[in-house]
C-alpha cells in the first residue's frame, strides 16, 4: 500500500519577539518540521519497514524554502515528496483550512495512496482540522487524534485508539482508504542517520503549482482573514523572587515549609 | 435566517462540561445575530441530556437518538441534515477531541467558513473570532467570511450556562447510514499503575526545560528531598522519560494538591487545565513571558539548572 504523509514547515517564535503589522517580525522566527508531522513520518515509515507500506511519500504546502524541512522527513526514510505552492499564495498570510483541503486533495487524487497520515494540528495556526477535512472531501474514512494504530492489511482496516481527555482512550475501527490524524507520543521519531541525510539529497520534491495540480486561483480563496495580532496581557499576579540561584531558591524552600509540604 | 445551533457533547452517559459552555457561546452569538439558540444533542440518553440542557437561553433542543457513544459518521450526518433543516447562521461546536473528529468534516460537506479554537467572538456584520497562533505567544483576531460560518470553542473560556429555559424540546427524524466505515469498538482508561498523582499534596512537575532524560535525575534528587510526588508535562510522556500516569493535563491527571511547583513548564493550556485547581503554584521557568506565570503564585524567572540544586540542599 502507498502512504501518503502531510508534511508542514512551521515558524517557531523566539521567547522575546516583535510583532510587525498581524505577522511576528521574521528575525524571530525559526523555521522546523512540525512536531505532529514528525510523529505522522515515524509512523509511515515504520509502516513500511513492517511490510504493509510500499511507499511513503509526502506532501507539503509551501515555498522553496520548505524544501529544507522536506529533506528532514526524506533523511527519516520517506522516499519521495511534492511540494505545492503559487505565487497567488504569496499575500495570503493565513490559509484556511479549505484552501489546504483543496490543494492537498488535489494531489491525493493524484498520488492515490490508501493511507493518509497527517499531524493532529500545526504549532503555528493550529487549526487542528485540515486531516479530517481533507478525509470528508476525498470520500475516505478517517480518525482524528490517534496515538496508537494496528493496520490489519488483509481486512484493510486500522484498528486506532484515539486520545480522548482525561485519560481515556477510544478503540475505533476505521476502513481505509483513509486519513488519521497522528497525535504526539505515538511512537518514538527517529533522528536522521547520516546515511539518511545523504541518501536524501538524492531524493525527488517536486515542486507544482495550482496549475499543475489543477486548482486555479479561486481554489485559494481563503474565508479567513487575519485582522490583528497582539501579545496575550499578562494576567500575572505572581510574587516574583529575584536574586541569584541561592537567594531564590531560599525564598522557594521557605514557601514550601510555611505550606507544610516540605521540612 | 440568523440562528445559531450549538452541539452538545458527552461521554459514557454524561454531558461534558463544555456542552454548558456551547450554550453560554452560543446564546452570545445569537444574541448578536438576532437568532435563535439551537442546540443538538446526538446519541446516548438524549431525553436525560435534553432536560439538562434545557438551561436560560436555549430556544429549541433538537435530539438525535442513534447509537450511545460519540461515533463521527453518526454526528457528522446528523449536523449535516439539521443544519439543512435549520440553516443557522453559525454552527459553534466544542474544540475537543471528538468535535475536532466531526466538525470539519461538518464544515467541509456544508461548505461553511471554518474557525477552530476560539477563545472569544466579536459579531458586528459578520464574525470575528480571537483565537491563539504559535502554542499562546500570541493572539489574533480573525475575521471569518461567508453567510454561513462553523466555530469550535475551547474549553472554559465561556462560563457554564446555569437556571433552567423553558426550550422546546424535539426528536429530529434523520436517516443515518450507520455503516460508513467508522466502528467504535470500546473504551481504555489509561494512566493506572503504582502511583495515583492526584492524591499527592505536593507535586514537582517537570516540562520540556529539562531538555534530556538524563537531566530528570536532578528532579528526581529534589522530589526525595522534599518527599514530593513526580509528575510531567505532555512531552515528557511523550518522549518515554515517564510513564503515562505521571502526566498532568488534558489528556492526562488533574491534580490539586497544596504545592505544585512546575519546572521548566511553559503552561500550555492543555497543562493547565490539569493543574490550575492547585491550592499554591510556584512556577521555575527562564521565559519570564511564559504563561505559567499567569496563574502562579509565586515564581522565579532563572535557570532550573543553577535554582534546583540550591533547592536540594535547602533540604539535605
């Protein structure tokens, strides 16, 4: 079976940063693969070096400058990537997750895979929808915040557990062809062996635009527009301690034995 | 029309909090609309979950009898034929586990303008949502397009609907293909094991700050110390370093002990909600911006590295 991954680069913003109009200035921000996504590629390629997976590939929505990022998931063992981006894409600054449903299904029909793993949510915009958004609109099955999967080839079925709040775990069914969302602490993700790295540089990332996928501009219309941005106020009221290590850590100790906790 | 349907949500024969808050949300958004309050609930006990709903504000309850648990074929056709029936302006469901598994497929069929995560709304022609980008450094607002618009909410950031409404209250008639490709076969509790977290009085928690596993060997120092009980943040469990029942937060235990000092925690909103009903919380933390600091009592902004081991010997 083929598996197909979504793969997102992500803006992580340093501790102290400005904010220019609604963007965080871009000297603050660090470019990386999405923390889910990484889970999402593990799993994948651990499917295929169980048998049941013949082919990994992935999908990413964004500029050249993702193609870092890419080789990062490649160097992991995912065999190929396409990477979808326009300059109609340029002045958008935040996609809606229809326009993402609409250029990822355009390449899942293209690519026909059986399986579709993607990240329970982004660290930038965190939507947390786009996976089961994309299930819906190809006609596939799908299952949101997985943090185990059990694929049975011969049934065709992923037997998941979804995490639910408070401890709890769902045991779901789902036929494929499908989409899971793949939650964090599914798994353990490799780091990139050196032999990855290279053997990475080898691999295909074809770029395509909304043309060669088949969407015209129209398609990216997103429904959201971002209006403003801010630092969240501080709703703190906490008696800071200040001094060095010593002195602060004197000041912790005497909280803990004035509450009884600790002697 | 300008009426808003709002999706209530429970689990193994109760509603969960958040459906009281769906109503709160919701009641706002239809005040601004000019609307009705809709509510669906879908599944289990609907009768029993009707008459809890049916609190100050709530126009009209409309239940779904199929099936007893939370199934996404299920909910997703369900929402999809009322929404057909009712043509509400906004569709506002929870931004949990289970509305993120059919609220976008909801979205997508219906082709609504879809908001996940809003911690507030703004309505003056149309919708403005605030919602949080890059894990709560910052907040926006976002201004959500088209005549019909689908929003999840997170978890307590409206206040639980109270009184009692005088709703009208209606089975809705729905075919449901029950066989779409979805089972839900069962239900795990995890988290069990040598150590119940949430009976502790004095938690020392450790987050992502300890950067590697070695490193928890310094915490674990300080909590033989103090005689304090261990537990984490999520990535901490998720890296393996400690076992799942030692986890504090949404997906993990709440706890309220006297103490919880967090080291090294940045205080997700998923961490919180496992920690805030905590009686004192002392925050460790380098990020003097981080949102620990909101609902600490007491803090130091340094390095756990060089605070911990002062600390331990406050104690030896």
């Amino acid at each position: 079976m083929k598996v197909l991954v979504t793969v997102k680069e992500v803006a992580e913003v340093a501790d102290d940063f400005e904010i220019a109009g609604t963007e965080v200035d871009e000297r603050y921000l660090e470019y990386d693969l999405n923390e889910w996504d990484d889970y999402a590629v593990e799993e994948a390629v651990q499917l295929k070096e169980d048998g049941p997976a013949d082919e990994v590939v992935t999908v990413t929505i964004g500029p050249e400058r993702a193609d870092e990022t890419i080789r990062m998931a490649l160097a992991k063992g995912a065999d190929r990537a396409v990477r979808v981006w326009d300059d109609a894409l340029e002045d958008v600054d935040l996609l809606d997750v229809e326009t993402k449903t609409n250029m990822l299904a355009a390449v899942v029909e293209e690519e026909d895979p059986d399986l579709v793993l993607s990240g329970v949510q982004a660290g930038d915009d965190a939507f947390g929808a786009t996976g089961v958004s994309l299930a819906d609109h190809l006609g596939f099955q799908w299952g949101a915040v997985v943090n185990a999967l059990d694929y049975d080839h011969e049934a065709g079925v992923a037997h998941v557990h979804r995490e639910l709040e408070g401890g709890v775990e769902e045991l779901t069914d789902i036929e494929l062809p499908a989409v899971l969302t793949i939650q964090t602490g599914i798994n353990e993700p490799r780091y990139a062996s050196l032999r990855g790295i290279r053997q990475a540089q080898s691999k295909e990332i074809a770029p395509k635009t909304l043309n060669d996928v088949g969407l015209d501009a129209d398609a990216v219309e997103s429904d959201l527009t971002l209006t403003s941005m801010y630092e969240p106020e501080s709703e703190s009221d906490a008696e800071l301690f200040e001094g060095d290590a010593g002195e602060t850590a004197g000041r912790l100790a005497e909280v803990l034995r004035e509450k009884g906790v600790a002697e | 029309m300008s009426d808003v349907l709002a999706v209530a949500e429970h689990r193994r024969g109760d509603l969960r909090d958040v459906s009281y808050e769906l109503v709160t949300a919701g009641r706002e958004l239809a005040d601004a609309t000019g609307g009705d309050l809709h509510v669906a609930v879908i599944s289990g006990d609907t009768e029993k979950f009707a008459d809890e709903l049916n609190r100050e504000g709530v126009d009209f309850i409309h239940t779904v009898s199929e099936g007893e648990e939370f199934n996404h074929d299920v909910y997703a056709q369900a929402v999809e034929a009322l929404h057909a029936e009712l043509d509400p302006e906004v569709l506002v469901m929870a931004n949990s586990v289970n509305g993120l598994d059919f609220a976008p497929a909801v979205a997508n069929r219906l082709d609504l303008s879809l908001a996940t995560d809003a911690v507030g709304f703004e309505y003056d022609d149309g919708l403005e949502v605030t919602r949080e980008m890059y894990g709560s450094k910052v907040e926006t607002t976002v201004e959500v397009g088209g005549d019909r618009t689908a929003v999840t909410i997170r978890g307590v950031e409206w206040p639980a609907a109270d009184g009692v409404g005088d709703a009208e209250v209606a089975e809705f008639d729905v075919d449901i293909d029950t066989d779409a490709g979805s089972t839900v076969t069962g239900f795990e509790e995890v988290g069990g094991g040598d150590v119940d977290i949430s009976e502790a009085d004095f938690i020392v928690s450790i987050g992502r700050g300890i950067e590697e596993e070695e490193n928890l060997d310094l915490i674990r120092d300080l909590v033989e110390a103090t005689d304090a009980t261990l537990s984490s943040s999520r990535p901490i469990v998720d890296n393996g370093w400690l076992p799942k029942n030692r986890q504090v937060g949404q997906s993990g235990k709440v706890v309220t002990p006297d103490v919880y000092l967090a080291i090294g925690i940045s205080g997700a909103v998923q961490h919180v909600a496992g920690m805030k009903g905590s009686d004192t919380i002392i925050a460790v933390n380098t990020d003097p911006n981080a949102p620990i600091f909101d609902i600490a009592d007491y803090g130091v902004v340094g390095d756990l590295f060089e605070v911990v081991p002062e600390l331990i010997e406050e104690f030896e």
